[in-house]
C-alpha cells in the first residue's frame, strides 16, 4: 500500500497502490496535513489558504 512524502515519509498510509509525493501542506509536528476541521483557522489566512492547496491537490491533481 502507498505511502504520501514530502521529501521524506508521512506517518499514514493512502491505500492506493503507489506512493504519493508532493508539497503538501503540513501541521508543525509534520506528522499530519492540513485540514479543513482544524479548529481557530480564519477563513482567508494563510493556514486557510494551505488547507485548500491541500485540497487541490487531492481533488484535482491526484486522481489524474
């Protein structure tokens, strides 16, 4: 099962049959990407901005 990498491994495992790797974005511990849950993101700041790069790229770019 792949794996996603930003330069080096991240902790968890896609389940898609290749590895994954790509500018994501990440929390400071680099143990996990951003995501839209997170709580005290204001809408507009630059977190809200990374967590849509994110997105992105899983929505668009990935699949292709």
């Amino acid at each position: 099962s792949g794996r996603l990498f930003a330069f080096l491994p991240l902790p968890s495992k896609t389940g898609f049959p290749v590895h994954i790797h790509a500018l994501f974005s990440m929390n400071s511990s680099r143990q996990r990407l951003r995501k839209p849950n997170e709580r005290g993101i204001e809408h507009g700041s630059d977190k809200d901005v990374l967590i849509k790069w994110n997105q992105l790229l899983f929505n668009h770019y990935i699949p292709q």
